[in-house]
C-alpha cells in the first residue's frame, strides 16, 4: 500500500466525482479510467474529500500505475491511496515526475536520461492518457520508464 500526492489544483475537471456524498463516486472514477482508454479494470474506488482510494487487481504494474495517474490527475485530487495488486509478472515500478511551467517532454527526457531525443519514451509509457507529445500541463504526473 502507498499514498502518491498530486497537485491538487491541476488535471481534468470532474466535478461530480468529487461531490461529498456522491454515491457513485466508484462508478465515476471507473468509467473515467475506461474514457481514457485504460479498458474496464478489474478495480474499485472510494472518494474521501481530495483523497481516492483504489484497490482491485490488475493484470500488470504498468496498467496499475496509469490507473493510479487517471484517478490522480483529476482536478481536485491531492493523493492516491494505492491497494491495488498485480496478478501479473513482478518488475520494477516506473518512477513520477510533475510537470513543471514551461516544461515539454524533451526537457524532462534531457533531465532524466540526459538525452532530449528519448522524449518518446515518456510519451509511449503515458499512453493513453496523453494524446500528443505537446499535450502536457503544468502540475500534471507522468510515469517515467527506466
């Protein structure tokens, strides 16, 4: 189990998922995931204020960590609660970077690798929850492969 922080005032705006009392609050979230093109998981998920609880299983570490930046990256989000276990093959857990004003992928690649050119790496291990190399905001999480 582990709690990922997130930039609270940053990500899509889903205000209904974060309505206090909403009891589809699971429901939400889970087809949120589906919108963005992670499929149907096998998960569930509990609001809590700015803080989202998940758990479930999956079939891999990489679907739980796009799992985890869909639910983080909402708008209103301060942290991920992560109970989520992975039936799959064990390897290591990608690292996160926030986007800082003024960043692009090429520059996060360059502090990262040390090579500006290994950009598509980071847009590849973020598909699909990002659409184009330039679609990128600040206060956003990223995953960032070895």
């Amino acid at each position: 189990m582990s709690i990922f922080s997130f930039v609270k005032e940053a990500g899509e705006k889903l205000v209904k998922l974060l309505t206090p009392g909403n009891a589809n609050a699971s429901d939400d979230l889970k087809k949120h995931i589906e919108d963005v093109g992670l499929g149907n998981p096998n998960v569930h998920a509990t609001v809590d204020g700015d803080k989202v609880t998940i758990s479930g299983e999956v079939a891999s570490q990489e679907e739980k960590e796009k799992i985890i930046l869909a639910a983080g990256n909402i708008a209103g989000v301060a942290s991920v609660e992560d109970q989520i276990t992975v039936s799959g093959p064990t390897v290591a857990a990608a690292r996160f970077v926030v986007v800082k004003k003024g960043d692009t992928l090429s520059a996060i690649s360059l502090a990262v690798y040390g090579n500006a050119n290994q950009y598509n790496k980071i847009f590849e291990a973020n598909k699909p929850l990002l659409s184009h190399p330039d679609k990128i905001y600040p206060g956003q999480t990223l995953r960032i492969p070895e």
